[in-house]
C-alpha cells in the first residue's frame, strides 16, 4: 500500500483516485477506511444529502460499518446506536451480520 501511495505521491491524491471505483477494500486499513469516509461525508454534502461517509468491511466474520461526516451538526453515533454500536458525534461505527446487513439494504434502497 505504502508503495502505491508513493507512486501517487500523496494519501489523498491516492484516496481521490480511489474513490473513482466502484468499490475498495480497505480491511484492515483503519486510517484508510477513516479518510474515505471522510470524503464520502464532503461529497455527500456536496450532492445535497446528509453528510455521513460510510464504509463496510468484513471484520472477524461480520460486517463492521463506520461512519464518519465533517459536519458538526450531524451526530452519527444516534445511527451507529440504534444498530447496537457506538461512538462519537463526528466517528462511530456498527457491525452486522451478512443475513441482517442483506435485509437492512434491501429495505434501505
């Protein structure tokens, strides 16, 4: 990863490349999976919908989902609660399990 970065030249430069896919896999990459869904979060806002950044990965066989947003009126750790999570205003995070996280995104799209 380290590598990559460098080729680039910066973490966000890299980020932003990375976020012109479909998906990324981040397992394992805390600060990583941080910053995208801190970017996530900025250009949620720009597009008019809630400023929340998520990001799901596979974590000791279920499925960890962190949210993250830049804005201060926004308390993600209300949403990370009522999925049995917890965290901070601005950082919190879940987990499901793959049968819970199929039927909460059906029912969500």
């Amino acid at each position: 990863m380290e590598k990559v970065f460098s080729e680039v030249g910066s973490k966000s430069e890299m980020l932003s490349i990375k976020l012109q896919r479909e998906a990324i896999r981040a397992d394992g990459q805390t600060q990583l999976s941080h910053e995208i869904a801190l970017e996530l979060s900025q250009r949620s806002a720009a597009a008019g919908l809630r400023p929340i950044g998520a990001v799901v990965f596979m974590q000791r066989g279920v499925l960890k989902v962190c949210l993250r947003t830049t804005d201060s009126t926004v308390n993600t750790s209300e949403i990370a609660k009522a999925y049995g999570g917890g965290g901070k205003r601005s950082s919190s995070s879940f987990t499901l399990r793959m049968d819970e996280f199929n039927i909460w995104t059906s029912v969500n799209s």
